[in-house]
C-alpha cells in the first residue's frame, strides 16, 4: 500500500471527436504511399474521465473497482500481458514501454471515479495509458513536455497491440481548447480553434455492442494501397472527402453556424455508410441508425452521427439549444433506456487564468474564524449547501477558466486539498447516489485546474496578488475576491460578464457597480469618461483607495453618482510591475500594507483602463451582517 504523504492525484478526461476520427492511423502509410493525403480531426476532450491516486512501487499495481492486478517489473511478463486480450492489456503495454525507456520501478495505481463509457469511442483505453504515463512522470520527476507525455502513451498503447492512431492521446494537453489535429508521418500537428457559439451535444451509449478490431482492420486492409473500387471509395472517404468535411467545420464552428455544423454530422455518416458497409458488416449499425432517423431527436437536433471507430457504439446528437439538449436526454435515458449524458463545447475566450486571494485571518468573523476558514462558509446555491469558495471556483470553470491560482496561508493548502484534490473513501462514495457521485467527481475534476502560492507574510492585497506573477506569466488573468459572493441579475454570472467584455476590449478591467455615499470610505472609487450611451463601461481617468466624503464628492462624482470596485478585475503585467515598483520601493498605506488600488492608480496616466458595470451585486461575506445578507439573498431565490 502507499504512504499518504506518497501519494499523487492524477485527471485524464475523455475525448470526442466532432469528426475526422476515423483518420488519424492512415499517415502511417505514407512511407509506403506518398499520394495519401494525411488525416485530420476535429476533437476536444470532455468533462467525463479518470480520477486517480498514484505512488512508487517496486511492482505494477492497479486497481479500479472490481479489478484487482499485479505484476513484477520484468520485461517478458509484461510483454506476453500486454499482447494477451484482457482487461489489462493497456497498462502492461504503458508500463513495459516506459520500463524500456527510462528503466523505472513500478508504480501503484488506484482509479477511484471512472465516469467514461468503456469501450465507446470515448478514448476510455487512452485514458487510462494516459493516466499510467502521467503517473511515471510525474512520480519519478521524468520531466516531460506534452508531446512526449502523448508519444510515450501512443507507443505504450501500441505495444498492447491496439490499432489506435495518435488522435486519442490529446486528452493529455492541459489546454481545453477545440483542437485541429493533422497527421503526419511520425508528428502530429495541433491548433485550436476559436468557437463563436457555445455546441450543446449529447453523447449517448448505444448499449449495445460492436467488434471495433473487425472495423478497424477492414479499412486498414485498403491501404496503403487500395486493391479495388470498394477499397478506393474508403480511401476517398478517409482522405479527400474527410479533409473538406474537416475545413468546412472549422468554418462552420468559427462562424457560428450551429445548422452547418448539424449538417456535416449528416453528411459525415453518409459518406461513412456508403464506403464502410459494403467492406464490413458492422457498419450496418441498425441502433445508431435508428437513433439517427428517430423523428423526435431530428426535430430537437441540427444532426447526429456515430462516433468512435463506428457502428453499434455511441453517437453525439448537436441540440439546437440547452432546452432541446435536456430533452433529448431524457427521451434517451428515460424513454429509450440508453445511457446519455450532455456536453457542452463553451465559446472561446481570452482569459484562460484566474487569482483567488485567500490568505486573510478573517478576524472580523472572530471567534468562528478559530474554526474555519471564510473561504469555507456555507452559502445556499440553487437548494445546494456549499462553500463559498467551491460557488467561485465553480463560475471560473464555467467561464471556460483554465488555471485557476488560490493565494493561501501557511499551513492551509491541507483544508483546500480536502475539498478539491483529495478522494472520498470507498465507504464514503457507497454512500452517494448517482448524482452525487458525478458531482463529486466534477469538484476533483475542477481541483485539478487549482494550484497554490502561499503567502508567508500578509503584507497586503497588492502583496498577495504579486506573489502571482509567475503563475500569470505573459497571459492576462481575471482577479477575483475570496469572501465575496457574486449575485447576477441577468442569465450570465457576474464573472461570464468580464470574460466575455474582456474578449472586445483586452485592457485591464475593474469592474464596478453604482454605491452609495456611506460606503466610499471602503473600496476603490473611480471617474471617468463613460464609452457608450448606455454608461455600461468607461475609460478610467482617477482611482481613489477608501477616499473620504468630502474628497469623493469634490473630485468622484459622475452625474451626482459613485462608481466603486465591484470585486473583479482584469489585469496585465503593468500591474506587476506596478505593484513591484511599490514593493522594491516599499510604498505601503497607512495601515502599513501593499495596496493593489493604487498600484491600478499609479498606471493610469500612461495605460488604457477600462471600467465595466456589473449587472448584479457582490456581497462581501467578510463580516458577520454582510454574511447574513448573503444568506438572506440566496434563501430568497
């Protein structure tokens, strides 16, 4: 067994392919073939996946539920497993090809959420290798760049015998973009593609069963030269026909035509049907050719098609909009008796990082504070009793945020591992029903895009936001406060409303809302010249940190109005610099700190800052009435 303290936590998601995925194996012969026009895909990877826990070992370990199985580091047994058909195939092929390579000990792996569909084309098997590699790498400080990490679970998986391509290995990139993948000779190239409109799918299991080795070896069988005109219309269909449908759904997505989108699924599985069927009979596929004629989901859908290797496995249906999503679902789990599930693919924004600072004592909640962190007062979200921090974290996910940087305290990263990286026991998850156990699952899905700086002193919100410059690097990042509650008033939350202003307007961003006289003496208040009729957004010409009433009056009023921080902001390296500058100078308020505002302020005369209202209100949890008004506002909805 594993020490605690040696163990990692480990996420691979599941993969789908809006189309292409039939292509991606035949660059293989271009060293035969020089006329074969290589593959390409449209893919992305999805919330659904593994969840792992991993440490040394002097033996291969694996576990997952049922499935119990150990081997001794030897290169004959893991290689005659690896060949063999069972279940564990894959791993011993990972194992075998890493032990080759880097001649590394074992390593024990326990899957404690599998929540992909096995065997459905949602590169479950690619998955777990990849799980395995990550595991290797990551326990035994090999160091290694994505694409190597996606070589090394290629090859791994090849020495299981599979006749896998090096499409499904992307569920080892860190960014969740729509990828472009076109393969070459021995390399693939990826790029991401920018989508206008948010996709609504449904994935479904066709509970049903398909012989994926019979598929894949019958088109393998036309190249790398077709013998008669049956082969020729696969080759045609995987190359010519498969590279217009790809470029004219690059288009379509960056365009923001859901309809053509719809269309080409259609079209896909047309021509898929017309050149497999008559070189294999499990193209036939009566159940997801029923699916795909059933009047209902035609009427709710723009299109549907099979996915994976094809056949009887699983299909993804584009919904015309959320509703007709969550419909088709229940007609599918319901009424049909299938196994479906939504996936929605987010339109692309510009700000993939995100701060949380954290580390504050929080002593006007004294004597609770004692006991528990602010971050982790409970607030009613929607009928669901949660901590604020997980309601945060969670809007930055589904604003399509990649990285996300929590500033904690010494001594706290425990009580946040708890919560968002560390797995329930297996008594605990028998305990959970269905729901539960996805959501459960979703939250260490989202801890695996938090990582931690610690602020040893707390010299400050300027200070603990600096103490991040590393982490932002070069990209701008959303700045969001910990014992805030953000309340829209509209559809988007308030965090959606700066990404997507951001998207038009790269700047830095402070986002405001309308206060009252009584609170200026707390937040940053601003004045400006407005950039619209409508006075949603300004250029910022003066930032006051906590100004006095007789100040705000004289010097921050715009039309008899105060405009205050709303506790957002979008911010750039200016920032840093600025905030730097007051470091290395020691420039710190009264109450002896480091102030972020006046780092903003600072900026002004020689950088463009823009102002955004907020339709919504922020409430700040950080004391005891404000805490109550929370609580009063979400009972209330």
């Amino acid at each position: 067994m594993c020490k605690e303290h040696q163990k990692i936590n480990i996420f691979i998601p599941g993969r789908v392919s809006l189309i292409g995925e039939l292509s991606d194996w035949t660059c293989e012969y271009k060293f035969d073939n020089q006329d074969i026009i290589v593959g390409r895909v449209i893919t992305s990877k999805i919330d659904k996946g593994i969840y792992a826990t991993a440490c040394q070992s002097e033996t291969l370990k694996f576990h997952m539920g049922e499935y119990n199985f150990e081997c001794v580091m030897d290169e004959e047994l893991l290689d005659e497993e690896a060949k063999s058909d069972s279940f564990y195939s894959y791993i011993c092929g990972v194992t075998l090809h890493m032990l080759r390579k880097y001649n590394i000990k074992g390593i024990s792996v326990d899957v404690v959420y599998n929540t992909l569909p096995m065997k459905k084309g949602l590169a479950s098997s690619a998955a777990i290798c990849s799980v395995f590699v990550k595991a290797f790498n990551d326990l035994y400080s090999l160091n290694l760049s994505e694409n190597e990490l996606m070589n090394d679970a290629y090859f791994g998986e090849r020495l299981a015998l599979s006749c896998c391509g090096r499409l499904d290995q992307i569920v080892l990139k860190r960014e969740n973009s729509l990828f472009k993948m076109i393969f070459h000779e021995d390399c693939v190239s990826i790029s991401s593609i920018n989508v206008k409109k948010e996709l609504n799918l449904v994935i479904v299991d066709l509970m049903a069963s398909k012989d994926t080795k019979k598929i894949l070896s019958s088109l393998r069988s036309c190249y790398p030269f077709a013998k008669n005109s049956k082969q020729k219309k696969v080759r045609a269909m995987l190359e010519e026909q498969n590279y217009l449908l790809v470029e004219e759904m690059q288009q379509a997505i960056e365009e923001g035509n859901l309809e053509k989108v719809g269309s080409l699924f259609v079209r896909s599985q047309e021509e898929i049907d017309q050149a497999g069927i008559p070189i294999c009979s499990e193209y036939k596929a009566p159940i997801l050719h029923s699916i795909l004629e059933d009047e209902y989901i035609q009427k709710l859908s723009y299109g549907a098609r099979g996915i994976g290797a094809g056949g009887d496995g699983s299909a993804q249906i584009l919904a015309k909009d959320k509703t007709s999503q969550q419909k088709i679902l229940k007609y599918l789990n319901k009424t049909l008796q299938m196994e479906a599930f939504a996936y929605n693919i987010k339109p692309t924004h510009k700000i993939k990082k995100a701060i949380i600072p954290l580390a504050g004592v929080g002593a006007r909640l004294y004597p609770v504070s004692r006991a528990i962190k602010k971050a982790f007062l409970p607030i009613n979200d929607q009928g669901v009793l949660k901590p604020i921090i997980l309601k945060l974290v969670e809007e930055l996910d589904a604003a399509g945020i990649e990285e996300i940087c929590l500033v904690i305290g010494k001594d706290e990263q425990e009580q946040y591992d708890s919560l968002f990286k560390k797995p329930l026991s297996e008594d605990y998850l028998r305990k959970l029903d269905s729901n539960e156990f996805d959501y459960d699952f979703n939250l260490l899905r989202i801890g695996s895009k938090i990582s931690y700086v610690i602020q040893e002193e707390l010299k400050g919100f300027g200070h603990a936001v600096y103490l991040c410059k590393d982490f932002v690097k070069e990209d701008p990042v959303l700045m969001i406060l910990g014992d805030t509650y953000y309340d829209s008033n509209i559809d988007e939350t308030c965090i959606m409303q700066v990404v997507n202003y951001y998207d038009n307007n790269p700047k830095n961003i402070i986002a405001i809302n309308e206060i009252d006289a009584d609170k200026l003496g707390t937040v940053g208040v601003m004045t400006g010249i407005w950039d619209d009729n409508d006075q949603k957004s300004m250029t910022v010409k003066q930032l006051v940190e906590k100004p006095t009433l007789e100040y705000a009056k004289q010097n921050l009023q715009m039309n008899k109005k105060y405009y205050g921080n709303f506790g957002m902001w979008v911010i750039d390296n200016c920032v840093f610099e600025s905030l730097g500058y007051a470091i290395e100078n020691k420039i710190i308020s009264k109450s002896g700190e480091y102030e972020f505002v006046d780092a903003l302020a600072r900026i002004l005369d020689d950088v463009e800052v823009k102002a955004l209202k907020i339709n919504g209100v922020s409430h700040d949890i950080g004391n005891l009435n404000a805490y109550q008004n929370t609580l009063l506002s979400t009972v209330k909805k």
